[in-house]
C-alpha cells in the first residue's frame, strides 16, 4: 500500500503535533523546583535558585512583619504574606526555592510563595 502525498502529510503533521504535546506536558508536569539551581551568591540577581539547610535565626522586620531568616548563613527573605503560613523555628531543617536579590548590598534568596519553603525536619521546640 502506497500512501498519497496529502495522507503522508496529514500523518506528518500528526506526529509532530504529538511530538509538541509531548514537550509541552513535559515542562507543565514539572515543578518550579526543578528549574532551580543550587545556590551561589555569584549568581545574578532574579536567578531561581534552591537552598537546603538549617535556620540559625528568624528575625522580622521592624515595618511590614516580614521575616529575615538565616539558613546555614544564607540570608533569606519571607514576605509577610508568607511568613504569616509557615512556623519557623531556628533549629528547623528546612529546603527552598526563590530567587536570588541584593537588599542594601547583601546577597539574599526571596521566597516568592510559602510552598516553596518546606520544613524537613524540625528542630527541638520548646
């Protein structure tokens, strides 16, 4: 069986119409995390980056109530409307993703959503 021209260009088209959906499902199935890269104050500002460690100090801001904390000396900012959903301990083990800023000089990794911050593993409460 010989195909036409327009049946093997109709069956063209189907696969590389598949082949996008394939693609596409691929970056919409995957998580902000996965676009991260490890953290390094040498990267630019607005670089997604991830950082995993323990929070040595939760300290909030004198105006707005948001938090500056500091995991295993990286200085990391949570707006207020996110550090009013998370209970952060120091001690706490924690893992994030945000993106890399300079404030008043200062390397830091703003956490742009509370889910993007996950306690690991708490630390001693008391």
């Amino acid at each position: 069986m010989i195909l036409e021209r327009q049946e093997r260009l109709a069956i063209l088209i189907l696969l590389v119409v598949l082949l996008i959906l394939g693609v596409a499902s691929l970056f919409l199935n995957s998580s902000y995390e996965t676009w991260a890269v490890p953290y390094d104050e040498t990267h630019a500002d607005k670089t997604l980056v991830s950082h995993s460690g323990i929070i040595e100090s939760v300290t909030e801001t004198k105006t707005g109530g948001h938090q500056i904390l500091v995991i295993s000396g990286v200085t990391v900012f949570l707006p207020n409307s996110d550090a009013e959903k998370i209970h952060l301990t120091t001690g706490d083990r924690v893992t994030l993703t945000g993106v890399m800023g300079t404030y008043n000089g200062q390397r830091e990794i703003m956490v742009t959503d509370p889910y993007h911050l996950e306690v690991t593993d708490p630390g001693v409460r008391g």
